[in-house]
C-alpha cells in the first residue's frame, strides 16, 4: 500500500528477476522442446512437414548434445556447444546436384567427399530450432531468462542457385518431347600408337525413353507446383 500511495514504480517492489521466477514442472532442455513442439502443433497448427523437419532437428543434432541439460544449467556455452558438434557433421543425404558433381569429378561410386560437412544455412537452421525452444521457455515462465538470447547465428555466405527456373524446366521439357537428341564431341580414327589425334566430329544421340521420362518429369513437376 506504502507503494501505491507514493507512486512509486511497482519495479522498485518486485524486480524483474523476481518475476520472472521459472516454473519448476519441465527439469529438462529435452521437457522444454516437447512442451514446444506441442504447442507448435495444437496452437500455432504448423504443418506436419515443418514438425518433423524440427523433430529431425532435436533428435539428430540437439538432443545428443544438450538434451539432459537441466534448464537451470543452460547458458551460452550450451549452445555454443551444440554448433561446435554440428560444425564436424556429414550430412546424411544431398541434392542430386552435389552427388551428380562428386561423383563426376572423381570417377568413383562414392556419394560424400571426406570434406563435406552440414552447409553453413543448414547449421543455422539446426541452432534457430535450439533457440526457439528456450525463448518459448522464456515467455511460458518455463525458465527465468533466455539463456541463449545472446548467442549469434554463424554468418551464411551466398548459396549457389540450386533449382532450375520455369523457363529451365520449359527448355528441358521441349526438349524431351522433341526427341532428346543430343551431340557429344568424339574423334574418329584416333590412336595413340601412331601418333595421330584423329578426325574430330559431333556424334548425333539420342536419348532413350526419352517418351516414358517426358511423362515422369511432367508428373512430378505437377506434384511439385500442386504442393507450393
């Protein structure tokens, strides 16, 4: 009453670090992520593609590392932690693009080089999911403050372009349906043995079932634009 009657700030009486006393009832940054993602699926109705890329997430790359951390426990170094653990990853599938590219370049049947690790846009993705749950902690009570609020996303250069445009798929698309000709440089006559490059020309070729993969291609370019 004393404060009422002065008018003094009711933060003078009750800091902020008071009132934000954390709920005991989740012990764990685990106990935290599935109170999140429940409250993604039943009150904000994400998608159920977009859970399971955050449940990918948890279980694969955060969990491991910070799972059983007590919520009382949780500070900067935590998730400083777990981007130091993804850092080292290999990523467990690739684009077509990239196998195609690795396995051209070197001749061999491998799909992953030894270099290749988790891209840079991909790590990021795993470390705002790590910050999303403490900062839903954080405004649920769960925690007193988000112990993670501080912590900066590694800096993401500029991703190539890995898709094609409509006119690509166009482009490819006439092209199948007009037959799947193609040309590839050769040389005729060639032998090492007698010291000759031979007769260099275009060969003619054609693809095969050029027909049947015209048909495939459009059908799953019509599932790709019917889920956008």
């Amino acid at each position: 009453m004393r404060a009422v009657s002065r008018r003094e700030e009711l933060d003078y009486w009750f800091p902020l670090a008071e009132r934000n006393v954390a709920r005991h009832e989740v012990g764990t940054f685990m106990g935290l992520a599935e109170k999140w993602l429940e409250h993604a699926k039943a009150v904000r109705e994400i998608s159920e593609s977009c859970l399971g890329n955050y449940r990918c997430h948890l279980k694969h790359h955060i969990l491991p590392v910070i799972g059983d951390t007590f919520l009382k426990d949780l500070d900067l170094k935590s998730i400083e932690g777990v981007a130091t653990v993804i850092r080292g990853k290999k990523p467990q599938t690739r684009s077509y693009k990239t196998v195609r590219r690795n396995r051209m370049m070197d001749g061999s049947d491998e799909f992953f080089e030894d270099d290749e690790f988790l891209s840079t846009a991909y790590r990021r993705e795993i470390l705002t999911v790590a910050c999303m749950v403490t900062k839903f902690g954080c405004e649920r009570g769960y925690i007193a403050m988000n112990p993670f609020r501080q912590f900066k996303l590694p800096e993401c250069p500029e991703q190539p372009y890995d898709y094609w445009k409509i006119k690509e798929e166009n482009t490819f698309l006439s092209w199948l349906e007009s037959g799947g000709v193609y040309h590839v440089h050769t040389t005729k006559g060639h032998s090492k043995r007698n010291g000759g490059d031979g007769e260099k020309f275009l060969k003619r070729l054609q693809l095969r079932n050029h027909e049947e993969l015209y048909d495939i291609v459009l059908f799953a370019l019509k599932i790709r634009s019917a889920q956008r």
